[in-house]
C-alpha cells in the first residue's frame, strides 16, 4: 500500500497556515545596504564641540543602523571615561534640516579601528533620500574617526560642522529586510521580467520535450517526470546542436536560432495533438489543478524558483571567478557564431577544449533575447539552480518507487541544502548544469540497463542524455561513470540472471555516445589527452587543491542532512533495498576517485575532494526522501485509521512549513567577499567603453587563486568582457596557453599582486614594456589603491564613480 496524500482541502488549509504563520512571526534581518571600506587616515577630532557628518543615500527601505570607526580614543588612566563620548544624529538631506533620531555612545562602547553600531527605528521610505549622520563630541573628548582622504563614496560626502569637506567616513548602513519587502522584490520582478520568461522556459523544456515525446511516446503516467525528462534532454540537445553544427561548418546566428525555434514549436504543436488524440485521459488525469500532490509539488517548484530569483536581487554582476570566464566564453560562442575554436582574441589560445554546455544554453537565449551575456548568466544560471529539482525528483521516484520520497528530495535540494543555492557565490554554472543533467542520465541509464527491457528507444534517451553530459561538465561524467560501475557491480552480485546481457548493454550505450560526440572526442584527444601523457605530471594536482574541505561540510544544516542520510543507509541496509545501497557505493567511488592515493594513486586535477563535496546534496537528498517517505508509509500501514488521517494533513503542513523556513534561510545565501563588481563598477566600466580607444592596455588588481592561478580581486576583472578592452592579466584558463605564455602572464601578475609601491623603477619598467596605457582600480580594491595612484607622478586620473577609479599611465 502507498502512501495516500491528504485531500486538496488539507493541501490548501496547509498553504494558508503556513503562510499565516510565517507573516504572524514576523522575522526580519540586518542586510548591508551602503557601504566605503577604505580606510586611509584619521579625521578631525571631535573636540571643542566640533561636529562631523557624514552622507549617504540608502538602496533600499527600512533603514535602520548605521556603523562608523573610531580612529582615535582618549586616554583616561585606566578609567572610565564620564559622561557621554559621542553625540549622535540622524537627519535627513543636510546639517540644517529636521532631526530623525538621536544617540548616545560612551566611551567604554568605543573601540579603535572596530565599528561601532548605531541603531534607530526603520525609516519605511528611505530608499533613494539623502540622509546625514552627525557625531558631536564634547569639548574634553579627543575622539578622531576612520575616514579615506579622497572622495571614494559616490552617494554622500563629509561635513565638518556647516562646510563640506573631501574624503569620506569609513561606514556601513543596515536596513531590514522582511517577508513584506521580499515579497515586494518578487511582484517588482514579475512585472519588469514576467516576459523573459517564456523564451526561457521555451529554451529548457521544448527542444526536450519534442525528444521526449518522439522518443517515448505516452509512457510516462506522471506529468513531473515528463518535465522532468524534457528540461534534462534540452540541456544535453543544444550543445549536441551546437557541436554537430561546427563540425558541418554551420554558422550560427539570430535569424538561423528564430528559424529553428519556429520549426520546434511547430513539431510540437503537431506532437501534441498526436499526443493528445490517443491519450486524452493521460492530460486530464496528469494536470487536473485538484490533485493533492501536483499542490505540494507546484509549491515546492514555485518557492524554490522565487528565492533563487530573490538570492541576486541585489547583483550587479555574477560573482566570483568563474563568472568572468563564463562571460568571456559566451561572448566567443556570439563573436564566432557557434562553438569556438579559439579562445583568440581574448587571449592568445588556439584550443578550445573547455566544456561548453552551458555556454550554448547561454548564447542561444543571448542570441534570442538579446539580453547582455551577464544578465543572461545570472537569470540563467539561477533558472538552472531552481529547476534542478525536477531531475532530483526524477531519480528519487525511479530509485525509490514512491513520489513522496522525489517530492522530500526536491525540498531537501531547493529549500533547506545550501547547496546547490550557494553556487551563485562562485559562478559555478557549468558543475550546476551538470548535475541538473545527472540524474536524468541515471535514469536512462537505469532503463536501458534492464535486461527486460528490450526496447532501442532507451538507449535513443539515454545516449542523448550521456553525450550532452559528457559536452557539459567532465567531473560530473565522472560522477555518473562512477554510478554505472557501482550499478553494474551490484547487480553482477546480486542477480545471476542475464549478468551478461546487462555489460553488454553498457557496452552499446558506450559505443552510441562515443558515435554522438566523436568530434569533440577528437579534439580533445589531440590537445589534451595527448599532450598530458606527453607531460607525465599534466594530470596531478596539488595537495592544497585536493585539500578536504571540512567546511564545507559543517556548514548551515548539513550535519542534520548528514544525519539524515546516515539513517537513510542504515534502514537501506535493513531492508536491503538494493537501489539505495548502489547510491551508498556510488558515492564511496566518487570519494574514491577523489582520493586515488587511498589505492597508492597519485590525485588529479579533473575532480578533487572540495568539489565531490558541495555535490554530497543530491545523494543525501536521494537517501533522506527514502527513510522519510518510507517511514511515513509504515507509519501509515500499523497505525490506526484514526491516527492515519493526522498524517496525511501533518505532512503536508510540515512540507509547507519547511519550505516557507528554508526559503527565508536561502533568500540571503550570497557570500558579499565573492562579490567582485559593485554599482560603481558597473558605471565605470560603461565610461571605459565609451571612452577610452580599443587597443587600450589596463593594469587591473590581481591576486593568487589557486594551482598557481592569478585572478583579478576586484571589478577590473570585468574589463575584457564588459567593454572589449584587453587586461594585462587575462581570464583565469590563460592556463591553457602554452608555457612560455603562462610563465610570462604568472609573472606580471605576481609582480603586480606584490607591489609595495606603483612608482618602484623595476615596476614602471614592466608596465612600459607590456605597453600599459590605463589602471582601473575596482570598489573592493586591491595592492594598487587609489590614494598611491593619486599620488604617484606617473598616472594621472581620468574618472572616478565612487570607489570605481580609471587612471591613464604617463609612461
């Protein structure tokens, strides 16, 4: 007997109470809203009754606090300082203009060079208003504070009493955020980006969906799963279009895309009434807005896809690294029309070998849309991180039989893991793409595995899936080749029968997606694989980058997933459920191939320990969807009548208000030190490509990353791929290039991230040399900082916006 879900009233009741529960606590949090870091000198000290104050202008509602150092404090032999130290004020626009809020700070609150707090009641209506922060000292208190000499803050300035003054305070504001204000966010998305939507979907499920229903007609009973198989065949599709479409000589662009997004629709539309004609019951048995479990799955799907929408609410940009790499290599995919064969012009590579799968979902909704590349990677690289979930319940219902067990891992993965969300921090797209492919390829695989199964569609289905996974991400095809050695071996152990037939069906799957991938297969022959065991260490990592990461681990409410799933192994043990204690050997290969040195092998650099780990979220959702589900069934089963009914409501109301408390967790998961590029940047990157000439040269801010990788630290990082200008430190994969060129990049950028002063002889001489004509120096800054460019006879500023500064070299 399975588990019955509770009547749509229950759901709906559920709904509400949730809801209403979530408004009536009422929670809210201190978010960062204006921010000036720098820090370069002391003020004036507040003594004989001077005031300072300091300017800004709030992005958001609901300010609330306002943060400011101390330079300086006053010697009091040991003892506390009497009375009041600072008086504090809040106006709003000017010195001059009516009083907000006041306060006090004593001395003994005050602590040199660390902030100090001031708080006051909301203001409902501050975004956008000029607001004034005063500190007033009495006559005796020499109290100084933190401040940059130079103007840094675009959206407010210094006063010293009545007059204004350069340079600007070292200070944070805070406004609170609550459900209201997010909520807000959202109704402000949909009506300035509902439409994006329809390309969007469009582009994730069509191009599948047509595939799904030509491959497999009519076979799946539930509407999730056909979702489910269509979103995962639309990312395997496109690259495979993309990669045939290079090796035919076909050329890309927006009017080819349009014509074969009309032809699609049209397949479609002919494919559905098909559909529909034979199997009628199916659609209104399928998508009936009553069923109780489509309720919670709709919610579930619905939460999720609002708060990755609400987790970049404030971007600018993408995030991190990887983001500037994925940009660059999008822009190849629209400057070469398809896939490219060079990284040239960026930078002087003449392979390309990198995966490419979300790089052609890119470029084609660029080219459909004609969004700019990054805004296209932030909407759909978190569209990607919400729909994952449609997969994960793909698998967890197939390996575990019951679609409550795929409804719990779809919560476990989009509203209470911190992974997948937090990969928005890093940028990390493509290991996302791959892992949303992953388990619609296991199972395909799965399907066609089974010796019953005699039917070539399965094999149709999952060499589609494999080939688009192998062109997406390679540690993830290391993943699902890790779980297909894990399947097979359970089953040569533990069925007799057709063991054979089982290898051999492997085999052909083998065979079909190395046919399906043959050029890139080629390719990467002749420029990895070869030139790698040609260099005896190419494939070894490092230590550090095969590194444990043990924080990973600890972090949010992973040791409570983790606990979960260690009880999920241990009831598949009990019952000796042969599916989850593949999933159990499935992820000790990949920690396996993690640690190649537990068997006396040395570790490489394709997959590493940090990297299996913030994948552990789909197998621990897979192991606690199955004891959760499967407990509440043999709940179900022994209690009586009377208790069964209580269970059915209490789960849909526990379903409801996990994810309601997961979505307000996840909604603020964006780690700000990933955060490269601020408004600032953006308007100071605009101005470089509107004024500044093409060939331009700019020393940007670098900094060590990993393996012996230099990256920018600050909004520079952008230059190339924002404005076309080239950077004296390309984007991370200059790795690619051939070693007197990486040798030569790792060196300026080492020389440049370990300067101690920009007017050094031996400095100045590499910058003539390379032919540096502009530094950009970014809001979150670097080893080159504003106040020694400022200083320095051989640069001379061209424009500032805030912290954002652009400065042309003399020579």
């Amino acid at each position: 007997m399975r588990t019955r879900f509770a009547q749509p009233t229950y759901i709906l009741i559920s709904l509400f109470l949730g809801a209403l529960l979530l408004l009536a606590c009422a929670p809210y949090r201190l978010r960062l809203d204006q921010e000036q870091p720098l820090s370069t000198n002391a003020s004036p000290a507040l003594s004989n009754g001077h005031a300072l104050a300091q300017s800004f202008v709030p992005a958001h509602d609901h300010l609330s606090a306002v943060q400011f150092m101390p330079a300086s404090l006053p010697a009091t032999n040991g003892n506390p300082y009497p009375g009041p130290a600072i008086t504090l004020t809040l106006r709003q626009d000017a010195p001059s203009a009516a009083i907000i809020a006041t306060g006090t700070a004593s001395l003994a609150d005050l602590h040199a060079n660390e902030f100090y707090q001031f708080s006051f009641p909301r203001q409902a209506n501050s975004r956008g208003k000029r607001y004034l922060l005063e500190a007033r000292g009495p006559e005796s208190a020499r109290i100084a504070l933190q401040q940059s000499a130079l103007d840094v803050y675009g959206g407010g300035q210094t006063w010293i009493g009545d007059e204004k003054a350069p340079g600007d305070w070292t200070f944070r504001t805070y406004y609170e955020e609550d459900v209201p204000m997010l909520l807000r966010y959202l109704a402000d998305g949909i009506r300035n980006n509902g439409l994006l939507a329809v390309p969007l979907l469009l582009l994730l499920f069509l191009p599948g969906f047509v595939a799904y229903i030509l491959i497999l007609p009519g076979e799946s009973p539930d509407l999730p799963e056909a979702l489910a198989f269509s979103f995962g065949l639309s990312l395997a599709l496109i690259p495979l279009a993309f990669l045939w479409a290079r090796t035919l000589g076909l050329r890309i662009n927006r009017s080819l895309l349009l014509f074969v997004a009309f032809a699609v629709l049209a397949i479609a539309a002919v494919a559905i009434l098909r559909f529909q004609q034979s199997h009628h019951r199916y659609w209104r048995r399928a998508i009936r807005p009553g069923k109780p479990f489509l309720l919670l799955w709709g919610f579930v799907l619905l939460v999720t896809v609002a708060v990755r929408y609400l987790e970049i609410r404030d971007l600018v940009l993408p995030l991190w690294v990887d983001s500037v790499f994925h940009a660059s290599v999008t822009q190849l995919f629209l400057q070469q029309g398809g896939l490219p064969t060079t990284y040239r012009p960026l930078m002087p590579v003449d392979q390309f070998v990198y995966h490419f799968g979300f790089h052609a979902l890119a470029a084609t909704f660029s080219w459909l849309t004609g969004m700019s590349v990054p805004r296209v990677l932030l909407g759909l690289g978190q569209a990607l991180n919400a729909l994952l979930i449609l997969p994960v319940y793909l698998l967890v219902r197939h390996l575990s039989g019951r679609r409550l067990a795929g409804l719990i891992a779809m919560l476990i993965v989009g509203l209470v893991s911190l992974m997948p969300a937090y990969y928005v921090s890093w940028g990390r797209y493509t290991q996302l793409a791959g892992l949303a492919l992953l388990p619609v390829c296991m199972v395909a695989t799965r399907q066609w595995l089974q010796p019953s199964d005699r039917q070539l569609r399965h094999l149709v289905l999952a060499a589609l899936g494999v080939s688009g996974l192998l062109l997406t991400h390679y540690r993830v095809l290391v993943y699902y080749a890790c779980y297909v050695v894990a399947y097979l071996l359970v089953r040569s152990v533990t069925t007799r029968r057709k063991r054979i037939e089982t290898w051999k069906r492997s085999a052909w799957l083998a065979l079909s997606v190395v046919l399906l991938t043959a050029p890139w297969l080629i390719n990467l022959g002749q420029h990895v694989l070869l030139p790698f065991i040609s260099a005896r260490e190419g494939l070894v990592s490092s230590a550090t980058y095969s590194a444990f990461p043990w924080e990973f681990v600890r972090i949010r409410h992973n040791g409570s997933l983790l606990a979960l799933a260690t009880a999920g192994i241990i009831w598949a043990i009990i019952r000796r459920n042969r599916a989850m204690l593949t999933v159990v050997l499935w992820v000790g290969l990949v920690g396996l191939a993690a640690n190649p040195n537990l068997v006396g092998l040395r570790p490489i650099w394709l997959i590493n320990n940090a990297t299996a780990v913030i994948s552990l979220f789909l197998p621990i959702a897979i192991l606690g969807g199955y004891v959760l589900a499967d407990l509440l069934e043999i709940a179900h089963r022994q209690l009586s009548p009377h208790w069964r009914l209580l269970i059915q409501p209490a789960t849909g109301l526990a379903i409801v208000l996990v994810g309601l408390w997961g979505a307000w967790s996840l909604a603020d998961v964006v780690n700000p030190v990933t955060v490269l590029a601020t408004a600032d940047d953006r308007a100071a990157l605009t101005w470089v490509r509107q004024n500044t000439p093409p060939d331009a040269l700019f020393l940007i801010n670098t900094r060590f990353w990993q393996n012996d990788v230099y990256t920018g630290s600050d909004g520079g990082y952008w230059l190339t791929p924002l404005t076309g200008r080239r950077a004296l430190l390309p984007m991370s994969h200059y790795i690619y290039g051939s070693p007197d060129y990486i040798r030569r990049i790792t060196e300026l950028a080492k020389e440049t991230a370990t300067v101690s002063s920009v007017d050094d002889t031996r400095f100045l001489e590499m910058l003539r040399a390379e032919k540096v004509t502009h530094v950009y120096v970014g809001a979150k800054g670097g080893t080159l900082t504003i106040g020694a460019l400022v200083a320095s006879p051989h640069f001379r500023p061209l424009y500032h916006h805030g912290a954002a500064w652009v400065f042309a070299f003399r020579g």
